[in-house]
C-alpha cells in the first residue's frame, strides 16, 4: 500500500502581486499602488495609480508603519479615524512627525478592497 500526499505553495514577489488571479473561499485585499509627491513647504500630493474599484477611498497618516491602522478584508473600516481621499492628486498637509501613509479602497459597506501604504514626501 502506497500513500501520498502533495502539498502547493507560492511565492511571488511584490512586483508581481498584481499579476496573479486566486480563486477560492479566503477573500483578500488588492494591492492598491501609493505615491506621495512633494509640492509646497509641509505639503504633499496622494496619487494612487489604480482605477477606483470601490466607492470611497479613505488615508490616514502615521510617525511609523506600526502606527497605521491595520485593515482586514471583510471587516469594515471605523472612518472616524480615517479622511475621505476625495480626489486622486489630493494635497494634503500631514501632521508634523507623520512620515507614512496609508490608503484604502472600500466598498459602500466600507469593507476593504484594496490597501497601499508610502512614504510621505514633504516639501521643503
């Protein structure tokens, strides 16, 4: 008698990730392109290189990655802690200190579908 069993991984890399279709039962977040651009002393411009598949986009502003609010999908966002990315090319004035930012794509139930995080680039 013979047993077997096969086992499947993937690795891919971030440059990558958008070229890659799952099919299955676990729902995950997109990957949603961020740039920022320096425009005026304190000031910063979003650019997001994506089309908007949801229907609002949200961004917060943190000193570090770890003080990002994490998003999950299927669980809605609390947009009290978040601001409406109204515009793609919004300027915007982070607080002092912040050096990154995230934003995410989220449904009309503000469920996430996509989420990109950057680097804050502030002009001087």
């Amino acid at each position: 008698m013979v047993e077997g069993r096969f086992i499947y991984d993937c690795f891919i890399l971030n440059e990558k990730i958008s070229a890659v279709y799952f099919h299955g039962g676990q729902s995950a977040l997109k990957v949603l392109p961020v740039i920022t651009a320096a425009t005026d002393i304190g000031k910063s411009t979003i650019v997001v290189n994506a089309v908007q598949e949801g229907a609002k986009w949200y961004y917060m502003t943190a000193a570090t990655v770890a003080g990002l609010t994490a998003v999950t999908a299927g669980s809605a966002i609390t947009t009290s802690g978040w601001t409406e990315l109204t515009a793609n090319g919004t300027e915007i004035t982070p607080t002092a200190g912040h050096k990154y930012i995230r934003v995410v794509s989220v449904d009309a139930s503000n469920k996430p579908i996509a989420v990109g995080d950057a680097l804050i680039n502030v002009g001087e």
